[in-house]
C-alpha cells in the first residue's frame, strides 16, 4: 500500500489515518457515534485509489437507499470524479441482475419489480381461481416468504417442516411470476446469490471486474442472506473493509444478529481490527452520557466505549417531566421546539424521535396544528395518489406486457375518483386466451375487446390499456427519448383517459417522480427500455423520499423542517436538538404483562440499544419527555446516566415555556 497522500491525511485524525491506511486484505472498522466509520471507509477507498487501484473495480455498500445516497454526496467531495459504486445492498443485487444474473436465472432482460402490494393481489387471485379462503394465507404470506428467504440455506428449496398449507400457494406464487417477468422485491438477494452460487464463471469475472475491493458500511446491520451475498462478492483476494457500531444493532427482527457478525470474523479468520476513538459530532457532555449507556454490561461488545470530545462542553441533557397526560407532553414538544427556534437554530436541525410509528404521525399533527415546519421519515412513501399509480403501472406496462398486476391496473375503471380492478372474469379470459395464443397479455386484449360489445366497461378497460401500452410503445421509438419523457407522456395519458369523470388530486407524488427522472443521470447509448427498467427498479427498492402524513399535505410538511422520525429511521443520522418523545419502560424495552411468560433477553438488548441510537443522535441538546400523569415512567435504560442528566418539570406558559428543577428522580414518575 503507498503512503498516504496529504490530500487525505489532512482530513482524517491519527486513529482514521491508520484504518485507512491499513495494509490490503479483510479489516475491520469499530467505532461509536460521531466517530467517522463512512469518512475512513471513503479515506481508505483514496488510498486505494492513488496505489493504482481501478475506480471500477471498487464497491461501497450500506443497508439503505438513504444512507447510500448521503455516502455518494460525501464521496462526491472525497473522491470526485472517481468511478466507484456506492450503493444499498439490494440495489447492488439489482444491478448483477440486470447486468447478468435475472437472464442467468431465466428471465427476459424486460423483467418487472412488484412491491409487496403487487405480490400481495397476485396471491390474492391465485387463492380466488381456487376458491379458497385468502382469511390466514394474505395475513401470513409475506412472513412465510421472509422465512423462507432469510432462515433456509437454500434459497431454491421449500421447508416442507414449516407451514406446509403454504407450500402449495407458494409454489403457484412462484410459477405465476416466472409465467408473468416478474420478481417481487425479497426475492432479489436470494436470486442474485442463486445466480452467483450456480455460475461461478460468471461469479469470477464479476469479482475481478466489480468488486476486487469491497467495503461495507453498517455491517451490525447484516443478516445471513446478506452475508452469504456479501462472501460471494469478495472473491479469493479476500479485499474487504467492514465498518460497525455493534451498539448500533436494532435489526434483529429482520435477521441481524450478533451471530451473523461472529461468522464473518470466521469466514475472514485474518481480519484485522482497527478502532475509531474520537467523537467529532457531539459535545462532551453528551458524549460523556454515550459512553456512560455504551458502558453497560448488556452493550459491552467490540466497540471502544472510551471516546474523546473534541468540542466544547455546551449541552444540555435533559429529563423534561410535563404536568398533565399525553396531549399536553406534546403540546411542550411543540413549545420546547418554538424556544429553539426564537434562538435562531433551524429547523432542520431538530428533531423528535419516537419507537412508534402511531406516535410519530400524532407528533406530526401536533407540530401542524402549531403551524411548525416538520418533515416525517420512517416509512417508506406509499403511493396513495391515483396519478402516481397509474403512471408507474402505465410504464411497468409499456416494458413488461405480461405483468398481470400492472395490465388489470390500467385497464382497471375509475369510479367518483377511485381506481378498480378490472372484473376477474375479463381478466381471466385474457389470461387464457394469452397462454391458448402464446401471446402477450396487451395482445390478447387485442384478440378480446371486440367480444365485449355488450360490456361497455370491459370494452373500455381493455381498450385504454391498449391505447396506453401502443402510446408508450411509439414514444420509447424515439432514439432521443428520456425516462423523463416517458413519464410525463405517462402521466399526460392518465389525464386523459377516457370513462368516467375523475375527481381531481394534487398530483404531487406525479410531479414528484418526474423531477426524480429528470434529475437521475439519464445514458441515451443505453436501450430506453433498461434505462425505465433502472429507474423504476430503483424508487422500487428506495421507495420514495420520506413518507408524509396524507393529512398533512401542506406547506408545512417539507424536507426544511423539524424531521420527526422513528429511531430506526434515525440510525446514522444527526441534529443539534433531539427530543426522545416516548423514553417509556412501557415502550423501551416494554413491560411484560404475563408474569409467567420468560423475558427474551435478546430482544430487551436490542431495545436497550435502540434507545442508545436515539441517544446519540444529538449534537447539542436532548430531552427525554414524559407526560406526569400517565401509567408509564422513565424507562430502566436511563439508570446509567441519571447522575449526568438535568431534571426539570416543563410548564407552559403562553407561546414559550419555563423549566422548573426537580429533586425527583425521573424512575418516581
């Protein structure tokens, strides 16, 4: 490995420059909040390139859109100009398989994507062809799937030991897919891994080519599936980086276990380890509190827990007890962030963090109804609004005519505004006349429609989603054309179509998508049906950016404004003033009610975790709010850092409000 070049080590701290300039081979990062992790993995990437490294043959992953993308804008600083990937772990997945491995695995290069809802109505209809109650197998088919994937070391064979009544559901799932270019988005790793299990040529090549040096960022957050994908990227040069805040697991209901972390480091037995000390995001007193919960014994794992400050003491942290019930602790949210605002701090640098979704959608009523700015993230954007569905479906259409759920979609009618599926008997006459033809399903809506001369309705259903698809069809002609272009003719069409009168929407989540494809980098040498393919592959995974109460549609609700996230939303994100709205034993870890029942002590850890996450999200300030007269108190978490936090009890007073100190201890609530 070369020396460090001073473009570098001006920018990195003693502990950083060493990780990233560690000799060549599997290496570990450990680090705490504020320490860097993604800073020196991108260090280490410079170093990488200015020994001559190929830009193409080095890979970044993370665990989420999000994080993917604030990677790329850092890089773009650090390393401008440079060609490498960054990217989520199953969006890497997607590009090996639209690159090689969906053809390997039998699939036409105009494969479609479904989300969970597509997956979902396609095994609804299987269930209807057969009469069979959907009561338990829609309920519990999406977790029979996740077992499937995630606890099954062959991704290709079916437990016959676990839920068995599934099995046959599963299989005619599976064969409707295949039948119809379809992959729904949990099968994509597993396929992906299939694809490079069952290929090792093609595995090498990749290797060699994409991935001769792979970093992981987050890696606490991986599970098995995403491991075995991960060892079958790195090749026998064994070129990996890894960087984790075990501390920071709280993914274990998604498979992330300290288990799968244990077998990395004996997949890579010579890894070596290197650890981040410095926390350069929060002040001393909060970082003091850090260390102080990372302390426990329930937390005590590889990550150093005796980290330095290197900013002022200027903190506050804060036990903030609110006389009253529930609305009024939200109604001192809302007044606790107007004081922050009179003191000049933006909006976008607070924030209020929840455990609970519901919580989160009431905090951002609150806020509304206080006229404050706020911004929700957690959930990923459900599209809601007819013009966006339709658009998205017109264009999985116009690129797979066989996708079943986007054709009964379009050729579904509109009704006071609301969009039905087309009647299942058309639809199955479709079907049936598509496998009798050996034809697309939009040509045998051609061979159809004029059998329907009685059924206005279904005439018309048919005939728009062939006028759709040919419209579409003509524009992606266009040599000049962009993924733009399509989705505003998609869009235009929609407005259009003909039936029943529309009641008019906002259109925002519409608009919304055409300004993400006129900002996505758009290659016109590439053909436009892999350029829409990319596109829509990508908002399939990311879904879109945060998700926004549907009441709070408003000038209100923007990305400027105070972000009220769930914690896990909040992972790896930061802000000046955080407030943690429900610190309640109830929710963190939550109170067991059955006295016989055994407590599950793994899952008690990963809560006591998680509220260390939401813990260290603050740079400057953080309260713990607690409503007085509720059933709940503080929760047990907080027994660490008692002696470092300030109580006060908050009382309102017209638009500010007054803190009061307390001798109680926030656990006498």
């Amino acid at each position: 490995m070369a020396t460090i070049k001073d473009s570098i080590a001006y920018a990195l701290d003693p502990d950083q420059r060493i990780a990233a300039t560690a000799p060549e081979g599997p290496t570990a990062i450990l680090a705490g909040p504020g320490a860097g992790k993604t800073h020196t993995l991108l260090g280490r990437i410079k170093v990488m390139l200015d020994s001559g490294a190929d830009p193409s043959s080095i890979t970044y992953l993370t665990f989420t859109s999000n994080a993917a993308e604030e990677a790329r804008e850092l890089g773009a600083r650090t390393l401008a100009g440079q060609n490498i990937t960054i990217a989520s772990v199953t969006g890497y997945a997607c590009a090996f398989l639209r690159d090689r491995g969906a053809k390997l695995m039998g699939y036409d290069a105009s494969y479609t994507i479904w989300g969970d809802d597509q997956s979902q109505e396609c095994a609804r209809d299987l269930n209807e062809e057969k009469g069979q109650d959907d009561k338990f197998s829609i309920r519990e088919l999406g977790q029979y799937f996740d077992w499937v994937r995630h606890k099954n070391n062959n991704y290709s064979r079916i437990p016959s030991d676990y839920r068995p009544q599934f099995n046959e559901l599963y299989q005619a799932h599976q064969a409707a897919k295949r039948n119809q270019n379809a992959l729904d988005l949990g099968e994509l790793l597993p396929t992906a891994i299939m694809a490079l299990e069952d290929y090792p040529e093609v595995r090498d090549q990749w290797v060699r080519t994409r991935s001769r040096h792979l970093f992981v960022d987050e890696f606490q957050d991986v599970n098995r599936t995403q491991l075995r994908f991960i060892e079958l990227l790195v090749g026998r040069q064994q070129s990996i980086t890894i960087a984790m805040d075990p501390n920071q697991a709280i993914y274990r209901w998604r498979g992330a276990t300290k288990e799968v972390v244990e077998q990395f480091f004996l997949a890579f037995n010579k890894t070596k380890i290197y650890y981040l000390t410095q926390n350069h995001r929060s002040t001393a007193a909060l970082t003091e509190l850090g260390n102080a919960l990372s302390a426990d014994e329930n937390l005590k794992g590889l990550t150093a827990t005796n980290q330095i400050a290197l900013v002022p003491s200027r903190s506050s942290a804060v036990t903030c007890t609110v006389p009253g019930s529930e609305p009024e602790k939200l109604t001192m949210i809302g007044e606790i962030i107007k004081e922050h605002l009179a003191r000049g701090e933006a909006a976008s640098t607070i924030a209020v963090l929840t455990n609970r979704n519901q919580t989160r959608n009431t905090i951002a009523n609150e806020l509304f109804t206080q006229k404050i700015p706020f911004t929700q993230l957690g959930d990923n954007r459900r599209l809601e609004e007819e013009e966006a569905q339709a658009m998205i479906n017109m264009m999985r259409l116009a690129l797979n005519p066989n996708d079943q759920q986007a054709f009964k979609r379009v050729a579904g009618q509109v009704y006071n505004g609301q969009r039905h599926n087309l009647n299942p008997h058309i639809l199955a006459a479709v079907k049936l006349t598509a496998q009798e033809e050996h034809c697309t399903l939009i040509e045998a809506a051609e061979i159809l429609h004029t059998d329907f001369e009685n059924n206005t309705n279904a005439q018309r259903g048919l005939m728009k989603a062939i006028r759709n698809f040919r419209m579409l069809r003509n524009e992606m002609e266009n040599p000049e054309i962009k993924v733009s272009d399509i989705c505003t003719k998609a869009h235009q069409l929609r407005a259009t179509e003909g039936g029943n009168k529309l009641t008019p929407s906002k259109g925002k989540d519409a608009t919304n998508i055409i300004t993400l494809a006129e900002a996505a980098e758009d290659d016109l040498d590439m053909p436009i049906e892999e350029r829409i393919a990319r596109f829509l592959e990508k908002h399939s995974i990311a879904a879109y950016p945060e998700h926004r109460n549907k009441e709070n549609m408003n000038p209100l609700d923007h990305d400027e404004g105070v972000a009220v996230a769930t914690i896990h939303a909040a992972k790896g994100r930061q802000w000046k003033t955080v407030l943690v709205a429900d610190a309640y034993q109830a929710y963190m870890p939550g109170e067991n009610k059955d006295p016989n029942r055994p407590k599950d002590q793994p899952a008690i850890e990963e809560s006591q975790r998680l509220f260390y996450v939401a813990s260290t999200r603050a740079t400057d300030h953080l309260y713990y709010m607690i409503a007085e007269t509720t059933e709940h108190r503080f929760t047990e978490f907080m027994e660490p850092i008692i002696n470092l936090l300030e109580k006060k009890v908050a009382v309102p007073v017209g638009e500010a409000y007054r803190t009061n100190g307390s001798t109680e201890t926030p656990s006498s609530n």
